[in-house]
C-alpha cells in the first residue's frame, strides 16, 4: 500500500514541476506590454466625412475602442474644423494634421528604438 501512495506523490510531484516549468517558459516567450508602445488605426479623411463617420459608428457599435487617428487632409479651415469636430464625437478618435502625425510618428520610432536597445 506505501509502493502506491510514494508512486501516486511522486506522480503529482513530478506533474507539479514539470507544470511550474511550463508555465515559465510560456511566460517568459509572451510579449511584453508596455504603456510605451501602442497600436493605433489610421483614417485618412478628405472633403467628404461622411465615410470616416460611418467607420467610426460603426467602430464604436461593435466596441472596437481601437485608438484611431483621423488624419485631416483638407486643405480649407471650415472642412478642418468638421474632421475635428468628428473626432471630438468619439472618444477614441484623436484628430491630426499631416504635419502633426509625422511628429508623432516620429516620437513612436524614438521610443521604440529606445525600448528595442534597454
């Protein structure tokens, strides 16, 4: 009766410790997320919103909070001010101009050149 008793601790035993491994390894190969980097959509918007807000109501009905940027085309204020007023209606949609999106794409590439050489 003791054979079977060491038998079935030495089974679970090993199980344990070959588990605890497996969970080490398949937490060491995960990503790793940092607040640094993100995922964004793009949304390239001319004259015409009516396209970009039916993405983004449609975006918003299936809960698709993916963080989009608009990126205003236009060459007129009035058309300006109507993208940015889209954007505001959201609250995961951030307006910017050309000028401004490659700024911040800029700064997206200097942190994450940092991030890639730590």
């Amino acid at each position: 009766m003791e054979a079977v008793i060491s038998v079935i601790i030495c089974f679970f035993t090993i199980y344990g410790v070959f588990s605890i491994l497996y969970d080490c390894i398949e937490r060491a190969s995960e990503p790793k997320e940092t607040s640094e980097i993100s995922v964004h959509r793009i949304v390239f918007v001319g004259k015409d919103t009516g396209d970009a807000e039916a993405f983004l109501r449609c975006a918003a009905l299936k809960e698709d909070l993916t963080d989009t940027i608009i990126i205003s085309c236009c060459d007129r204020e009035e058309e300006d001010c109507a993208v940015k007023l889209l954007a505001s209606q959201f609250g995961f949609a951030t307006c910017m101009t050309v000028n401004e999106y490659t700024a911040f794409v800029n700064k997206e590439k200097e942190l994450l050149k940092h991030h890639c050489c730590l």
